[in-house]
C-alpha cells in the first residue's frame, strides 16, 4: 500500500470506522482513540496489507481494540459520575431514536456489532465473519437472533409509538 493510497483509506473509512465504534461504545474520546489506533495500525503493517481488503482490516482492528477497551472498563467498574464528569454533550433524542437506542442498548457486545456492521455500515456476511472472527453461519445466526430480540423489544405494548 502506498501512501496516497493510504491517505485515501483515511478519506474514504475514517467517518465509518468511527461511527461504528462510538455507536458501540457511546463515548467519543475513546472512540478516537480507537480509531486513531485502527488507522496507526495500517501504516505500520501497510506492506502487508492489500489496498482493497484496507476496508476489512481496518474494521477487525477496530473492533478487536472496541472489545479490548470495554473488557478493560468492565474490571475497573467506572462510576456512574464519569458520565457527568466527561463533559459530552449528546443531543436530544425524539421517542423514536431513544427507543431505537434502547433497544439495541438491550443487545450484547457481539450482537450490537453485528447488528451495526450489516445493517448501518452494509458488510456482507462474509467480511462480517472476517471482522468478527465468526463464520459466514455464525453471523447468520447471531444476526437472526439479535433482530428477533429487537423484533420482540420494539413491538412490545410499553414501546408501540
């Protein structure tokens, strides 16, 4: 990979990459972090990564680093006043967002990324199962399962809009 060629990996992923990770983790800094450590990761192994699986790589970086960080955060038990303490400011959600929002809270790790590696970001099964280290009938099924348990939440009485 040569480096406009990388320079154009950061044009082209960078937004992606960080939508995908912030939606996951709902923090912006440590999603920066995250993605800033995805794209420094490509540089160093830019020989052996192909240009047109750049995509790919990046996004099992990234999410490898996303998992790593939460596992990390689970043992350290982090207050309910860093929320407060971290000054982001998240704008306000309509009924409908918020439900949204709710219901994929609702999912776990591997199930939220699946779900927003096919539905938000449009990967295939296959570079899914790339990504997530799963096979191509693994992320079917994990898939199917996430949309039945969001399916089952969001027509439930209490969140019918």
């Amino acid at each position: 990979m040569t480096e406009f060629e990388y320079n154009e990996c950061v044009n082209n992923h960078a937004d992606g990459l960080f939508r995908f990770i912030v939606k996951n983790l709902r923090h912006e800094e440590d999603a920066r972090d995250i993605v800033q450590t995805s794209f420094e990761k490509l540089w160093r192994n830019r020989d052996q990564v192909e240009t047109a699986k750049s995509k790919a790589y990046l996004f099992t970086v990234g999410y490898n680093q996303m998992i790593d960080h939460i596992r990390k955060n689970k043992r350290v038990q982090l207050k309910e006043e860093f929320e407060e303490q971290t000054g982001i400011q998240y704008q306000q959600h309509t009924g409908l967002k918020k439900t949204l929002m709710e219901a994929l809270n609702r999912l776990n790790e591997t199930q939220k990324s699946l779900v927003m590696l096919k539905d938000y970001e449009g990967y295939s099964y296959e570079e899914i199962g790339q990504i997530m280290n799963l096979n191509e009938s693994q992320v079917k099924v994990y898939l199917h399962r996430a949309r039945l348990t969001l399916k089952n939440y969001l027509v439930s009485a209490e969140n019918v809009l």
